[in-house]
C-alpha cells in the first residue's frame, strides 16, 4: 500500500497545527482534547517548522517540572524531520519510523504538507494488506 491510499482511509479533518510561539499548555491541551499524539508547528500550514508530540511534553515536564508549560513549543519540538511522499510504500515508512523510532511523518509533495501518518496508521495499512493477501491465497488453494 501506498501512503496516498493510507491519508484517503483515514478519517480526520486533516493535519492539526500550531504556530511557532505557542505554548506548552496550549499543545498539550489541544493534544488532549483532539486526542492525537503529535501537532505539527507551522507558519503556514503548508511547512513543518517542527513536530511537538506528547513524549517531548512529558520529557520537558519530567526534567523541568510544569513551569515549562509556560515555554513554547519551539523550545522542545523536533526539528529534525523525517517526511515522506505520496508515492512511498507502507513498508519503506513503518522502516523509516522504526529506525528513527519515531510515530509521526509529514508527507510532503511538491514542497508542501499535504498529510500527516501516524505508525498506527501504517500499521493498519498493512494488516489489511496482509488480510487482503490471505484472502486471495485461502481463494486459491480453495479453488474459488
């Protein structure tokens, strides 16, 4: 499966995202109340400046207690960001996200965020490929 199939099954209104300068509180609130793991921080909606997710929260609080809800969420965001394309297979993302041990990737086509996959959204992916493979060899052996 590819990564265009997985953003068409899945069911949100789209990428959430904050602007640089927000703070800790707002994300984890937002966090909370959509019940995602990860914001993106963009200027625009349209670039990842960075990735906010609820371990870099829980990291911060664990080290600076909860004034650090006051900072903002380009104190701790992961900058470094690992993205992917439309076209990239299912297998090559849940590699990438396994290897960089991290849960959520931008899909970026033609310079812009078009999406953004989850690992268990990948991991969805491939157990319907997985069952839809099954059902094709069960067809098979059973004659159908």
């Amino acid at each position: 499966m590819i990564v265009q199939q997985i953003l068409k099954a899945k069911s949100d209104d789209g990428v959430v995202t904050l602007p640089p300068g927000t703070t800790v509180e707002a994300a984890a609130k937002m966090l909370a109340s959509r019940r995602i793991g990860a914001i993106v921080v963009s200027p625009d909606g349209k670039s990842v400046a960075g990735i906010v997710s609820e371990r870099d929260i829980v990291r911060e609080v664990s080290q600076k207690g909860v004034a650090c809800m006051a900072d903002t969420v380009d104190s701790m965001m992961t900058t470094e960001i690992v993205d992917c394309a439309l076209a990239d297979t299912s297998d090559a993302v849940l590699a990438r996200m396994t290897q960089g041990r991290f849960r959520h990737m931008p899909v970026i086509e033609a310079g812009e965020m078009v999406g953004l996959i989850s690992i268990g959204d990948v991991v969805k992916a491939q157990l319907q490929t997985l069952e839809m493979e099954k059902s094709a060899l069960e067809g098979m052996i059973k004659g159908f």
